[in-house]
C-alpha cells in the first residue's frame, strides 16, 4: 500500500487517448513505442514504480499535443517481455494527480510535475454508491449493450461492489476523450455513476440508435 509520503513530486507520464485509469482498479497495456518502452524500463527502476496515464488534447494543425491537467498514477504490477521485445503490463491505480508542469530532461518520454493534493479519497479504501439503484441501472447498461450489439457476465456485474461495476464500466466502455476525462475528475463514486448513467443516455438518444430503441 503506497502512502501519501510515498508519492513523488515528477512522473512520468503516458498520453493515450480512451485509456482510463481509475483508483484501485487495473489497466492492462501493450507498450511497444521505443520512447515508451524506455519508460517502463526507467520507472522499473524506481521504488514506486508509477506511470501516469494522461488524456492528451491534440493541437490545432497538427501541432503537438497538449495534456489534461488531471491523470491517474498506477503501479506497475505486472509485466511480461515478448520475445520481440515488447511488454505486456498492468498498472494498478493509485491515486489522480494534478500537473503542475512539464518537466525539462533528455528523456524520450515526458514527465511531469505533479501535485496529488486534493485527491486524498484516492488512497483509501473503496467507495460505495449508496444511491445506487442497481436495477435500473442494469436496465439502461442492457439497452446500452443491445443496441451496441455488445455482450457481457450479467451475473457477474449483479454481483461486483459498487466501484468496482461503475469504474469497471467507466474505463471499458467506448466514450471519447472529454467524456473520459468527466468520469477520471468526478469527485466520488455517486458523481461518476451519475456521468456514466448520462453519457450511456446521450448515447441512446444519438444517431441511429434512437429508432432502435424505440
């Protein structure tokens, strides 16, 4: 369990647009990038072992990207080296951080400083959403599914703790990057389900699906 003493003051970080890493939940990752793949081997190395996942922000012309102030931290605790030399990794999240600013170095990967006050929740223990009413929100999550043709465990997902079906269904279900972004800066469990029952509803209502559901 990392302590709030723990948490460094620069990390690196890893822009990937739709890869959402929430606290006290796993991302698996296929890193193959040589900038990336130095970065791994890099924060390997440290005592901490965190990697920032970070929703970029394209620049207009192709210019670059820029960053969202707010990421999550995860811990590597899995990895494995193909035999082409890429690596297979999971990262446990930790806890949300704000960026204060891009560090300067040699490095091929970009780091940054980063402040992790605020997000306190993020290294305790796991939340639930007491106003959670589950039936109906498995309902809406089923038309979701059908009309995305998508299948899932239902039994597993009538049975899983709170944060665990709502950070589980914010982090794999297909939204783009600014609504992935409003599910990681969601103060609590409550406010996320709530950003997730609007975005499946949004969702819903668009394009082609809306004869669908009627």
């Amino acid at each position: 369990m990392i302590q709030p003493a723990d948490l460094p003051d620069t990390i690196a970080v890893f822009p990937l647009p739709g890869a959402l890493l929430l606290p006290r939940s796993r991302l698996p990752l296929h890193i193959f990038e040589p900038r990336y793949l130095q970065m791994l081997e890099d924060t390997l190395k440290t005592r901490q072992r965190l990697i920032g996942m970070v929703q970029p922000c394209p620049l207009p012309h192709g210019n670059g990207e820029e960053l969202h102030s707010i990421g999550c931290a995860g811990r590597v605790t899995q990895f494995s080296e193909t035999e082409d030399g890429r690596y297979l990794v999971t990262l446990s999240g930790v806890s949300r951080f704000r960026i204060t600013r891009e560090a300067n170095g040699f490095t091929p990967y970009r780091r940054c400083d980063v402040s992790w006050a605020g997000f306190d929740r993020d290294l305790g223990r796991c939340e639930a959403d007491e106003s959670l009413d589950r039936p109906s929100f498995l309902d809406l999550l089923d038309r979701f599914f059908s009309a995305r043709n998508l299948s899932t465990d239902w039994e597993a997902l009538k049975d899983a703790d709170d944060e665990l079906l709502i950070n589980s269904l914010a982090m794999l279900l297909e939204f783009d990057t600014e609504e992935k972004q409003a599910l990681l800066e969601a103060p609590c469990l409550a406010t996320r389900r709530e950003t997730l029952v609007t975005l499946i509803e949004f969702a819903l209502r668009g394009g082609s699906q809306e004869e669908t559901l009627q």
